[in-house]
C-alpha cells in the first residue's frame, strides 16, 4: 500500500477490536498506525466512508482497551496467498488524534522489539 498519510507511521502489531454497523466486535491486529490512521487487518469487509470504533489492546495489563472512532478510508482484499484470518487490509483515519496514546504506543513497539516479535 502507499503510505498516503500526512503523519509517519509507527510499524507495530497492536490487538484491536472494532465495532461497526455488521457486529459489535470483530478482531483486529493494527499493522502501523500513525496519531492520524493506522492499517489493520480484519475478517470483515468494510465499505470506505463508513465510521468504526477501534478499541486499542495498548497495556498488557490494562483493564480496558484506548478507545477511537475512525472512518474507513481503504478496503482491499489480502493477498489470496497470504489469507488466513485477515481476510481485508482496512485504512482507515482517525476521528480524533491519538496523540495521547502516542507514549503507549512507542512502548508497545520497544516491547515488540525486545521480544524479537517485531523487527524493522
């Protein structure tokens, strides 16, 4: 995909949620994110312009996921030879900046990193 956003990107794994108009929880893993989008992988096709509300697995002890509304901008299917349960790539642009999370966020990427589950 081409990087159409207007804030870098932050390469991550993050565990999300999301709710639409088709269920109240479908899973999702966030790819990248930046304060203004991220790219996530998700089983459920959503249609562009439609609103989401994502909800953000930031702490891995934390009682209750970051919570933000965004609308979809992109849908495009996963590359067929790659599918397993993420069947669509979504893009979608925050409702709101996310910059508050912007702390948790980095420190997901270190732990990631540390772990060795996530390289650059």
């Amino acid at each position: 995909m081409q990087d159409r956003r207007s804030h870098p990107r932050q390469l991550t794994c993050v565990p999300a949620s999301l709710e639409s108009r088709w269920s109240a929880e479908d899973l999702a893993l966030i790819r990248d994110a930046s304060v203004s989008g991220a790219r996530l992988f998700t089983g459920v096709r959503l249609e562009p312009n439609e609103e989401v509300v994502l909800n953000l697995f930031l702490e891995p002890d934390s009682e209750s996921p970051r919570q933000v509304r965004a609308r979809v901008v992109r849908c495009d299917p996963t590359d067929p030879q790659r599918v397993d349960v993420w069947a669509w790539q979504i893009a979608v642009e925050f409702l709101e900046s996310i910059q508050g999370y912007e702390k948790e966020l980095e420190e997901l990427c270190r732990r990631q990193e540390q772990a060795g589950t996530l390289k650059r």
